[in-house]
C-alpha cells in the first residue's frame, strides 16, 4: 500500500445527499455520517461506483474498466485493482459575518489526516496543534491565515463571527503555511487557491462537532398530484445535506493489477488516473442538480 498510494480530494459544488434510509427525528431523510464522530462522509463504495460509471461514458474500453474496478461473474470474476477509501470530512463550509463564509476545520481532523498519511507512507505537515490547544481552554479561540477575511478588527483585538459562533481570532504562521499547502492539492487555479487560503479557519474540536451536526442543510419536499397541481396530503418531508463547499479526503492505491503486484504496472495505473480533475455526481437528487463534485488525485510516495 505504502509505495503506490495517493491522496484523494474532493470538494462539493452543490449540496450533497448520500443517505442513510429514513431517519427516525424530524429529518426524514438524513446523510451518511461516522458512527464515532457524527461526522459527514462518503462511503468508497459510492466513490468506485461513480467512477466505473464516469469511465465507461467517457469511452475507456472494458478491460481497462475491469482491471481497475473489477468484473462481476461466477466463474471468471475478480477485484479491481483500485481500493478507494472512505471520504473524510476535511473542512466544513459555515455563514460567516465577514468573507461570506468560511472554511472551517479542527484538531482532530487534522490529527486524523496527518495519521492516515503516515499510515500511507505520504508527507502531511500540520500546523502546531500543541500551541493552538493551549491557547482554547475557553473553545472561543479561532486561528486564521495571515491573509484572512473572515474577522474584523486589527493586531491582537481580532474577531470573528461564524452562524452563531463568536470568537477571537489569532493570525497563525503554521496554519498560514499549511493553508497554502492544501489550496495547492485541492485546487489548480489561483482564484480558488486564494479564496481558501483567506477563508480557512481553525476552530476547536467542540466548534467543530456543533458545526458539522448543527448546520447542514435541510430541505423541505412535497409531492404534487399531477391531475390537480396540488400538494399531496401527508407527502412532505425533509432532506438533510452536506453544504455547497465543503471539503473531503480519502485514500486511493493499487493492491495489484491483472493478479501481479508489480510496483510499476500499479504506480502506472494510479498515474493515469492522476491527469486530470472529474467532475462526477454523488448521491441522490442528481437529476435536479445536487451532488456535483470536484475529484482529484495528488500525492504520491515519499
């Protein structure tokens, strides 16, 4: 796994629903989240599935098809070469007062990529936590890049106001750093680089878990009897999604390609799928526009 494998990205560019079956609250019909953290994530079946699908339309043959992703049969079936790990939240999406937005994330999300990258065998620096932690007993401090734009103030009387979240924001050279870093993997235009880069805030785990439980979108829908345009009684219900914005990690490597574990055959293989940036539909609803989705591929071995 180590020597052939790759980060994956993927940032949302409408809201998404990938759901759990019916809910048993208000939500009717809630998204998939961790059982541990509550958090949003995207199962890597969803991912494979989506990208078998985005292949074949896009005219490459079977038998590439089938070594990467697999062919299904009794007799002459066999696993794809390809293993796509869960996507993990990285950064959540959050009204702010200033900058419109902001790009949220927290300690732990960061420990556990710095953790999944190590366990991969890729380099992952993050921002020095140990500093942050100390400095949030309170859970009211926010770090903030050196080119933010989403707190007010000036010097050491900063502020920031993210939905009802109102903390101190501090200027962060590490986080400033790693800032640039990531916009570097996620995106390949300037523009967007520097809309993350001045729109990325570290808030602490607490924050983090009201933000990604709390603020989700819920839509409403209802039914309309097609004889009389009418709503039909008892036929509304509500769907809960991930935000426009927001940002996922996983993992991608080859296990082998054709039954051989040739590093060079598995390396050329992830190589031809790092060309390019997909745009691909998840989850539900695809039809009235939800679920697009910016998909790369970066890394590599270290």
């Amino acid at each position: 796994m180590e020597l052939t494998s790759r980060f994956f990205w993927l940032h949302c560019l409408s809201p998404l629903h990938i759901g759990s079956g019916e809910g048993i609250g208000v939500i009717d019909m809630p998204i998939q989240r961790e059982k541990v953290t509550e958090w949003p994530m995207i199962p890597g079946s969803s991912l494979k599935g989506v990208h078998r699908d985005y292949y074949r339309l896009n005219g490459k043959n079977e038998a590439w098809i089938n070594k990467a992703f697999g062919q299904a049969g009794d007799q002459d079936g066999a696993a794809g070469a390809l293993v796509m790990t869960d996507g993990r939240i990285l950064a959540f999406p959050v009204a702010s007062r200033y900058g419109t937005f902001a790009y949220v994330t927290c300690p732990l999300v960061l420990k556990r990529l710095r953790r999944d990258a190590q366990a991969a065998g890729l380099a992952m620096d993050i921002p020095d936590l140990e500093v942050f932690e100390s400095e949030t007993a309170g859970a009211d401090e926010v770090w903030v890049s050196e080119s933010s734009v989403i707190r007010s103030g000036e010097k050491e009387k900063l502020n920031i106001f993210l939905d009802e979240f109102e903390g101190k924001a501090s200027v962060s050279t590490s986080f400033t750093k790693w800032a640039i870093t990531i916009s570097n993997y996620l995106f390949e235009d300037a523009p967007s680089r520097e809309l993350w880069t001045e729109r990325l805030a570290l808030v602490s785990d607490e924050v983090f878990q009201y933000f990604t439980t709390m603020c989700c979108e819920v839509t409403p829908r209802i039914r309309i009897n097609e004889d009389t345009k009418t709503t039909v009684k008892g036929a509304l219900w509500y769907e809960e999604y991930v935000p426009t914005e927001a940002v996922f990690y996983g993992l991608i490597w080859c296990d082998r390609v054709g039954g051989s574990f040739e590093l060079q055959a598995r390396n050329q293989l992830l190589e031809e799928l790092e060309d390019s940036t997909l745009i691909l539909q998840l989850g539900g609803n695809t039809t009235i526009g939800k679920g697009r989705t910016r998909f790369l591929i970066s890394g590599g071995c270290v």
